[in-house]
C-alpha cells in the first residue's frame, strides 16, 4: 500500500529534466538503483542508461515494434520476477503508474508513463553477469507509451531488427561481427578467439586461392532478439565450418552443438569443425559419430577427415 495523502500530483511532461535526488525526495523510491517502486506515490520509477548498457550486452532503448525495451535487475545469475522486476509486471494490477527516466544518476530525463505490454509482457535475453561474468538468463520487459510518441532504434540492436533482416542473410567476411558483438560486447577477444578468427582468415584464403567464394552468414531465429553468426560457408562445396582455437573435448562438443544449430538454417551438405592441428583419435572419433569432419592447417595446405573434401 502507498500513502498518497500528502503526496503532490504528478506533473512532470516527456522531455522535462529533474535531478534525481529531488524525484524521490518528492514523490519517494529508491535512490540507488535501476528500478525504483514507491511506497509514498503509486508510481515505479524506472531509469535507463543506453549507451553505457550497450557496452554490457543490454538494449535499453526504443525497437522497430514501437515499444521500449527495458533489462531488468540481477546483476549475478539468472534474473528472476522477484522485487524491482516483479513490481514492474505487477505495475497495473497494483494501481503504480510506470515512469520511465533516461540517466541513472544527478541529472535524469523524463521519458513518459509506460505500461507493461498485455500481448506479451516480457522475454528473455542471454547478458553477462556485472564485471565481465558468465552468460545468463536477463528479463526484457516490452513497455508500451502512454504520454509518450515511439522513437527511431538508436542501440546497434534495435538498428539491426529495424532493417528487417532476413531468417538467414549472407554476409562478407571482411564484417567482424559475431555473437559477442551483441551479446557481450564489451568483452576483449580471448586468445582463443583470437586464434579462430586466424583460422578462419587463412583458410579461407586458401579456399578463395581455388577459386572458391566464402562467406558467413548471420541468422536470426524466430522468437530470437540477438543474430547468431556462422564462421565459415563454403557454397561450391555445401560446407558449413565452426572454428575452434585449442583443440579440447569442451571445444569439440561446443562446435557440434553450434553446427547442429546453425544447420537448422543454413542449407548444407557437410559439416566441419576447423581446429589448429589434428585432434586426438577419440575426439576425431566424437566428431564422425555425429557425421561431422574435422580439418586442420598441414603442410601448405590442410587435412581433413573427409577424404572427398577438397581442400
């Protein structure tokens, strides 16, 4: 229950300014903090910060469905619909109006009133923990303007969904773009990493030395809000390639299960999993059970598992 009896009316318009710390002395809310409900007004404050949290994997920002996408709280572990995250879903029912500010600190701007979308409330987005941790589950909540007119996508996300991509668009390799780009993309390159993406440079020099055209694709499947990237295509040769930079069981059975995803989408006919040197029999042996070749940088040139392949 909120105590609204000495509490001022609401009168602040889109686009006005107000130090943060003024809001809540007036109307109350927390004062550190993403989200803020209020035990002395009905309103959930709710503050926004999209350049910096693009930096962090989150898109805090107008998409192409004229909604305002907005991360919830959990800095570790798998968010939850408990607390702040709960009291936005819970906003209508609990009689709070939604207040949405860009700025997190001192100075904040006053986007509008939103409400939680009926339709579809919220999804689920993969982010990293605060400080640079492991993946996991964030909440995205699908706000809807009550006061307020939708913006153009200015996050490189919502740009990208805004040019309406295709399930499967072929791209050039000279694009660096990857699943990191997105999801973590204020995350150095590991060395492994690093040592794929020459993998795949000189390979596909060599591929392009034959006259064949390689390329990459980016994918985004239905129900999904971040591309996925495949390393490697080879058209001529219908084959799909997921590189690897350290040869190891954790690699071998992540590029499986990569393969075995981007080949839902990309039409193939083989699968190939590019690691610096040749693994160890039981890994070679891994990759046949499950129909996939394995190639390797020898000589001037490469082996493969796959006699027939011509590399």
């Amino acid at each position: 229950m909120t105590d609204t009896a000495s509490t001022p009316a609401w009168t602040l318009k889109p686009g006005e300014k107000m130090a943060r710390r003024d809001l809540h002395t007036t109307y109350g809310g927390r004062t550190q903090g993403g989200i803020g409900p209020s035990a002395k007004s009905p309103h959930v404050f709710v503050f926004t910060d999209p350049v910096a949290g693009e930096k962090h994997g989150y898109y805090d920002d107008w998409m192409p469905d004229g909604l305002f996408h907005y991360s919830g709280e959990g800095q570790y572990g798998d968010q939850r619909m408990i607390s702040g995250n709960a009291s936005i879903l819970n906003h209508q029912a609990e009689g709070r109006a939604l207040r949405v500010f860009q700025g997190a600190r001192g100075i904040v701007t006053y986007l509008g009133e939103f409400v939680v979308d009926q339709d579809d409330p919220w999804y689920e987005a993969d982010a990293p923990e605060t400080n640079g941790g492991p993946l996991r589950k964030v909440i995205v909540f699908r706000l809807k303007p009550v006061d307020a007119a939708p913006q153009s996508p200015g996050t490189r996300l919502g740009r990208l969904l805004d040019s309406k991509p295709n399930l499967v668009d072929e791209l050039p390799l000279e694009r660096n773009e990857s699943e990191k780009t997105f999801v973590n993309p204020n995350r150095e390159p590991y060395q492994a990493e690093r040592k794929e993406a020459r993998l795949v440079a000189d390979l596909a020099d060599h591929l392009k030395g034959k006259g064949h055209r390689p390329h990459r694709h980016r994918l985004l499947p239905p129900g999904e809000s971040r591309p996925l990237f495949t390393d490697l295509y080879v058209p001529e040769l219908g084959l799909l390639i997921e590189a690897k930079g350290s040869v190891t069981r954790e690699n071998i059975r992540m590029a499986l299960g990569q393969l075995a995803d981007y080949g839902r989408f990309v039409e193939h006919t083989t699968r190939a999993i590019l690691l610096p040197s040749r693994p160890r029999q039981d890994l070679l042996s891994l990759a046949e059970s499950q129909g996939c070749a394995v190639v390797w940088p020898a000589g001037k040139g490469y082996d493969s598992t796959l006699l027939e392949l011509p590399l």
